[in-house]
C-alpha cells in the first residue's frame, strides 16, 4: 500500500469519527436548546396564570405590614375593655336591653342580709349573680335609694334588687320580732312596678 491510498484512507476515517463525534456533539446541543426552550415556555405559561390569580397590584409589603400592626394595636387588650360579665346598670338605660335581656325582681332583707326570688325562696349564690358587696350599691344609677339594678351576662338577666327594711326571718318565716323591732318593717314596692300602677291610676 502506498503512502497516498494510506493516508486517503486515514483522513477517510478521520472524518467519520469526526463526523460521528460532531453528531454527537450537534444532537446533544440540540437537545439541551429543545429543553430549554421547553423550560423557558413552561416558565412563561407559570408566570401568565399566576398573574391571572394574583394580578401584579403593586403590594408595599413593608407598609402593609404596618398597616397590619396598627390595626392590631386596636384589638390589643380588647377582654380589659369588654364589658364586664356583672355590672350595675342605670334606671335610663334598661330601655335598650329589653330585647335581650329578661327582668328579674329580687328582694334584699338587710337586717339578716338574705336575697330571696319573687316567690321568697333565698338564694344561697347570690355573690355569682349579683357580684361581691351588692348591697353596698344600692341608688347607684337608679334613681331610688333602696333599689340597684345588676346585669348579669352568664344568666342573661338584669336583676332589680329592692331593699327591704326588716328581717327574712320575721317578713317571710313569721318568726317574732326581737323586743327592739316590735313594728313590722314595710315591704318596698319595686320602681318599675310602682311606675306601672300609676299608669294604669292615670288612664283610668
């Protein structure tokens, strides 16, 4: 073999290694492009549904977080501010809460300091409904000295409290009097029973 046909035959086979190689090489670029591509598409179809969903408003998110927090600041401390589950409440302002609340007269004896219903059954918890040191209140907001009006919002009532001046023991039981308080004391109506029965004198 001479020297020319050897070296034809060595660029012959150069050329289909290089071209095989380039191949190769040529359908890896391909590939990677096409893939790519396919990324570039998919990130673009991404990025148009989510500014279907999220329209791109312009948020300052570092005020909106401000605004956030100031208005948070409201809130704070909202249980000190509510109203308190029993409270002493004005005669002008029973009006508002008829439609929700039911009215309850109690009687308060306070020469033994017992707290009895309407039907003069004492009441043995009435600290939990009256709250503590009730009868220290009396004409507080209610325009009768011997009267004290109490919300409570566990039992959802207001409670018209009237004192008495006398005994439990004598008024209801029939116990005798002691030597010192012969003279029975006079039961007190309540004000808004009293207020009732002069409508009724006016019309008639």
């Amino acid at each position: 073999m001479n020297v020319s046909i050897k070296n034809a035959l060595l660029f012959a086979f150069g050329g289909t290694v290089g071209g095989f190689v380039g191949y190769l090489v040529g359908d890896l670029i391909v590939y990677k492009l096409q893939e790519e591509t396919v990324k570039e598409m998919e990130d673009e179809t991404l990025k148009d549904e989510m500014a279907v969903v999220v329209p791109n408003i312009g948020v300052n998110y570092t005020d909106y977080s401000k605004q956030l927090e100031k208005l948070a600041s409201r809130y704070k401390g909202v249980e000190e501010r509510e109203m308190p589950a029993i409270q002493i409440v004005k005669y002008d302002d029973l009006a508002k809460y008829d439609s929700k609340y039911v009215m309850e007269e109690i009687a308060y004896y306070e020469v033994d300091g017992v707290f009895s219903t309407e039907n003069e059954e004492p009441i043995a918890n009435f600290n939990e409904l009256f709250g503590e040191d009730i009868s220290k209140n009396f004409g507080a907001g209610s325009e009768d000295p011997d009267i004290v009006y109490v919300l409570n919002e566990n039992t959802i009532v207001i409670y018209e409290i009237t004192r008495v001046h006398g005994s439990y023991a004598s008024l209801v039981l029939g116990m005798p009097l002691e030597k010192e308080n012969k003279k029975p004391a006079a039961r007190r109506v309540p004000k808004r029973k009293k207020s009732a029965e002069y409508d009724e004198d006016s019309e008639s």
